[in-house]
C-alpha cells in the first residue's frame, strides 16, 4: 500500500544537476617551466583568448609520458591563472597525483569526459543506421571582416568560422574555433580550431602565410612553401596518421 506524505519545499534554495562546459589541459609534462613557455608562445598575444573558463586537467598523457610524476599542482594552478583559466578539478591521476590535487583544491572528477578523435569506422559500422541524435541548438554565424588586417592587428572568432574577404597582412592574426576562410592573400598568422577542434580548415586564395595552426599543430614560413603552392589557391587540414594528426597543404582547384 502506497502512502503518500506531505514535505516541506524550501522557499530560498532547489537543489538541481547541472552540466558544466569545461576545458580540459591534456598534461603532458610536469616540466611546468617548458609548459610556462609554450603557453606563452601560443598565447602569449592572445590575453583574451580565453574568459574565465572552467578547466579540467587531464593527467592521463603525463603518466603515459612520464609514470608516477608529481606535479606542483600550485604552481600550475598559478601559471592558468595567469591566462585567465580556472582550474577545478583533475582527472585520470595516480592515487598520489590525486591525493596532491585535492591538497591544491582541486576537485577529483573521474567521470569528466574529454572530447577526443574518433578512430576510422569499420564497415560494420557504416553498414549500421546511426542512433538519431538529439536536436543540438544552433552555432552562431561566420564572423565576417570585410577590411584588410594591418600588422599587430588580430581578430578572433570564439565559437564559430572567422570569413576574412580582404587581405590578412605580415603581422597580422585571424584565430578561430571553427575553420578560417581568407578570400584575399594570407600573408600573416591563422590559427584554425583554436579550442582544439580536427575537424576545423584553413582556406585561402594565396597562401604566403608566417604561420597557419590547427588544434596546436602548426607549421610556420621558417620551412618555405613549395612553388607550387606559394601564393596560390590552398587549404589547409589535419589528417591523422599513426604518428598522430600531422597538417597537410592542399592546392584548391587543381
């Protein structure tokens, strides 16, 4: 026999599960002085870049890389901060690693998931119908910049394509999280999936860049361009191979 009973509902306060969206720090090393130079060299002139986000640190790489190390997790929580990251919690440590993030303040979450490459589908599974996916709401726009980029000057779209219809000169960087399409010679720095999106390309109609980036993994002017790609139609992607993704310069058109 059911019996229902009467509760009290409180008039200030409702518990409730939440989502959070984080950024996840894959850690690779707990070198954190070489970790304070490459963020520096990658984000260094971006002091914008990121905007208070939540941050998961991900020790899975570090103990692939280096087994049992332990981190100054104060220290690196100090060196976040300082790109205006906010680290929360710490996944995939050892019982030690753990033990020393919860002494920093960070909290253990061991089912945080982090986005990842999909490896290529067998044809079993491209054979089986897809689950049908739950209605995502929509992306914003391509942001559009109609005027040519001077040196210094640098223009990021967070969340969505960046569309550049004049030239992007020496000096100059057009970041975004989605891909980067530049209908006019890309002549200075361009910085595709910069939240660490694969699937993100880069798009020009003369490629003399000092720079071009996907997901972290770039290549610079220092290695010249062929001549059959310097200052020619070319988009840039990554392709994955079994020594990890690796950028490849296709000519359009051809």
């Amino acid at each position: 026999m059911s019996v229902a009973l009467a509760g009290n509902t409180p008039a200030t306060f409702e518990i409730k599960s939440a989502q959070l969206p984080l950024v996840a720090l894959m850690l690779k090393s707990s070198d954190l002085q070489r970790l304070g130079e490459e963020l520096a060299q990658r984000f260094g002139d971006m002091p914008d870049f990121f905007d208070h986000d939540p941050l998961v640190i991900d020790l899975h790489p570090l103990n692939v890389a280096e087994a049992n190390a332990l981190p100054d997790f104060g220290a690196l929580q100090t060196l976040l901060r300082q790109y205006r990251l906010v680290p929360l919690a710490v996944r995939g440590g050892t019982i030690e690693q753990t033990a020393l993030a919860l002494a920093a303040g960070l909290t253990p979450t061991p089912d945080a998931s982090v986005q990842r490459s999909l490896p290529p589908a067998t044809p079993a599974e491209i054979a089986t119908p897809p689950e049908p996916l739950p209605p995502t709401p929509p992306t914003p726009g391509a942001l559009v910049i109609d005027k040519p980029l001077r040196s210094g000057q640098q223009v990021y779209a967070r969340g969505r394509d960046l569309v550049v219809m004049a030239m992007v000169n020496p000096g100059a960087e057009v970041i975004a999280d989605g891909h980067i399409h530049v209908y006019a010679p890309l002549r200075g720095k361009a910085i595709a999936g910069a939240r660490g999106n694969n699937e993100a390309r880069i798009f020009t109609l003369g490629m003399a860049p000092e720079l071009v980036s996907i997901a972290g993994i770039y290549r610079t002017s220092e290695v010249p361009w062929p001549s059959t790609l310097l200052g020619k139609p070319a988009q840039v992607r990554l392709v994955p191979s079994s020594e990890g993704d690796r950028l490849v310069v296709d000519a359009l058109g051809a």
